[in-house]
C-alpha cells in the first residue's frame, strides 16, 4: 500500500486533550490499517507556536513520540523536559505525558498510540 501525501488527510484540533492552541494532525493511515486493531493512532503532529497537548494518563495504551522538527517540552509522568529533532518519547500503559511547543516555530512529531498487550 502506498498512500501519497496528497491524499493524507488532515485535521486541525484546538485545545486538543485539555491543551491550549492550534495542533494539525495529518492521518498517514487509515483506520481500517492500522496495524490489525493493535493500534488506535499514527499520525504527524504539527503544533503551531505554544500549542500544548495537557498532561494525560494513557490506559490500556502505550504512545511513542519521535519529535521531526523544532523543539518544545514534554512533560513525562509529571516531570518537564526539554525535547527537540530526534528525541523519543515513550509513554508505558499507566504513565502520563503531554507536550508543548517552546519554539517561535511550529514543533512536528510521528506520533503512534498502540494498544498495550495486543501483539503475541
């Protein structure tokens, strides 16, 4: 399957999951792909400047961030650290995060949410 840029969808959400301003998601698989519904979520995340995802728990999930381009913070099981190109974020079944977008530009991330003990 190829699926091209030009026919990735895109949404753009504001205050997503309790956070503050403007974040495009662009979907680069449909639902019905992902992964043998042993994921719920693979998209690219644009946060425009001080858009912010709230701090949340995930359950029953596992989130893997790997931050493209800018930089920002990420709040990790409730500490704050600073993130930028090339790191990963890794969020266990039962941990919390959230992310803001500390740049003047905007803060791009793959973002995968899979389902926690789904794979045999």
């Amino acid at each position: 399957m190829i699926i091209h840029a030009k026919d990735q969808p895109q949404e753009t959400l504001e205050n997503y999951s309790g956070g503050s301003g403007r974040i495009t998601f662009t979907t680069l698989l449909p639902d019905e792909a992902l992964f043998k519904e042993e994921a719920r979520f693979f998209k690219v995340m644009s946060f425009a400047p001080n858009a912010s995802i709230g701090e949340h728990a995930h359950c029953g999930t596992i989130a893997l961030y790997i931050v493209l381009a800018g930089h920002g913070i990420a709040f990790d099981d409730g500490i704050a650290k600073d993130i930028a190109a090339g790191d990963v974020l890794y969020t266990s079944d039962g941990g919390t995060h959230g992310i803001c977008d500390a740049g003047s530009g905007d803060l791009v991330v793959l973002a995968a949410v899979l389902l926690e003990n789904r794979a045999k």
